[in-house]
C-alpha cells in the first residue's frame, strides 16, 4: 500500500474540526486494525494508532467538559475511548471489553456506535443488543 494507506477494507470515515483553530482532518477505520488521521486539506496521514483488532465502526462525542473524542467499535465487541485532541494524538482514554459478560458487546463486532446526548453513546453488535453507555469520569484532557 501506499505510505499511509489502509492495508484492509476501510470501514468508516469521519470528519472533524478542531475547535480551537477551525483546522480540518478526516478520521478513517479500517480492518487492517488502525484508525488514521488524514488532513483533510492536503490529505496527508498525519497519525496512525493500532488497536489490536479491526475498527468496524467510529464516532464522535464528547466528555463532561466538552472535549471531542473518538469512539471506536471492534472486531471483536470491544469499544475503545480515545482522545482526539491529545497529546500523542489517538490517546487510548478507555477500552470496554467484550469479556465483561453481560455488560459489552460478546459476539461478533462492533456494527454501529453513534453519540447521544447527554455524554451518552450507542453500539449495537451480531449479538443483537444495544447497549448504552454514559461517560461520567474526567479523562483529564
């Protein structure tokens, strides 16, 4: 692949302004396990964070003080949190496993996650639920 580019099937894009500065990037999931960031001027990938499994769905949302982040269904029902305007850039803030029986998402991937209101968001899975969350804690961005 080209420098850069997914090595798999691209599963979602996302674009995103940075509020302080009107800057604007488009995040990308792929199954090749990463989610990148591309600038959406130029289109240059300007970072890149391994998840370990597939990224089969991404959102946006926010914490309790506003700040935007990023969330990412997996592959395997996992969901991980992660910062968008942190430093490194994709800061992992959270990951959901699957393997909280009962609480996550146990069976095939992540399908679908979308923002609610209220600091709450979404995910739906092959295991037929949907679940729901709500971000209460300061990730201290």
């Amino acid at each position: 692949t080209a420098p850069g580019h997914h090595a798999g099937p691209v599963t979602g894009l996302l674009p995103f302004e940075v509020p302080s500065d009107q800057s604007t990037f488009v995040f990308s999931s792929s199954l090749d396990e990463t989610v990148k960031v591309w600038n959406a001027t130029n289109g240059e990938c300007v970072a890149s964070e391994k998840h370990g499994q597939g990224v089969t769905a991404i959102a946006l949302t926010s914490d309790l003080k506003g700040n935007p982040l990023l969330l990412c269904g997996l592959f395997y029902g996992d969901i991980m949190i992660r910062g968008t305007l942190s430093n490194p850039p994709l800061c992992l803030l959270l990951k959901i496993s699957h393997n909280f029986l009962g609480v996550g998402h146990e069976l095939g991937p992540v399908n679908d996650i979308q923002s609610g209101p209220g600091n709450t968001f979404y995910a739906v899975a092959d295991d037929g639920k949907l679940t729901c969350w709500q971000i209460t804690g300061d990730f201290g961005l």
